[in-house]
C-alpha cells in the first residue's frame, strides 16, 4: 500500500490507511492528514483501518524512505559531508514517537532544521542541492 495515505481520527485515537484515488463518502466523521481535513462517513471508512502499530509502521517506512533520498541527493553533491545515518539522527525522534506527540513532531522538524542550517554554514551545498 504504497500509494497509500495514513489518516487519523481526532486525538489520534484511531488510524486509517487509504489507497490514493479512494474517495470517501462526506460524513460526521472527522479525519486528519497532516494539514488536510476531512468529515467522512466512518463505515465507508472502516474497511482502512490499521493498528497504531501499522501505522507507526508505515510511517517509519515513509520517513527512512524520505531521509534515504534526501541524504543520497546531499552525497551526490557533497561527498565529503557528515551526514545522520538515520531518521532518528536528523529528527531527534523516532517516526512513532513523532506520530504520536505533536510537540516531539514540531520539535524533531526544529532539530531537522537546525542541523540542515548548521550542515550548509559548514559548506557551499545550498545552492548545488537546490
């Protein structure tokens, strides 16, 4: 499930794994994709349910997949740089423990920053990775 989009109910208490080009049907139901919302009807929904366990799952391979790709694009242009071997690294966190809290979430896309600015002031690869 790939093509997938990882969607969740008010307080995270629930996740939901829909394939791209599902449309749901409007409903009370409300649902959350990052900055996205929706109100969708919650039985069409249900057959997308996952474990928070498949969730935190999937998410790990988005972010590891995403940081991968980065990471080999600022080696392709800039060899010699130290980089983060993973995610947790980079972010502070793990994928899961940034799907479940918010604050580590904002807190880990600081640590990101901040490490991404300290990196270019040690090299010229702001304008070759761009």
């Amino acid at each position: 499930m790939s093509d997938s989009r990882l969607w969740t109910s008010q307080g995270r208490a629930r996740w939901f794994l829909v394939p791209s080009g599902v449309e749901l049907p409007p409903g009370p139901f409300p649902i959350r994709a990052g900055l996205s919302r929706q109100r969708v009807d919650e039985d069409a929904l249900a057959p997308y349910e996952i474990t928070p366990e498949q969730a935190e799952a999937h998410l790990g391979r988005g972010v590891s997949d995403l940081f991968r790709a980065v990471r080999e694009r600022v080696v392709a242009v800039a060899p010699g740089l130290p980089l983060p071997e993973s995610p947790e690294a980079i972010f502070g966190a793990s994928p899961g423990a940034m799907m479940r809290d918010t604050a580590v979430a904002r807190d880990g896309l600081r640590h990101a920053a901040a490490a991404l600015v300290e990196a270019a002031g040690q090299t010229e690869i702001v304008d070759q990775v761009g």
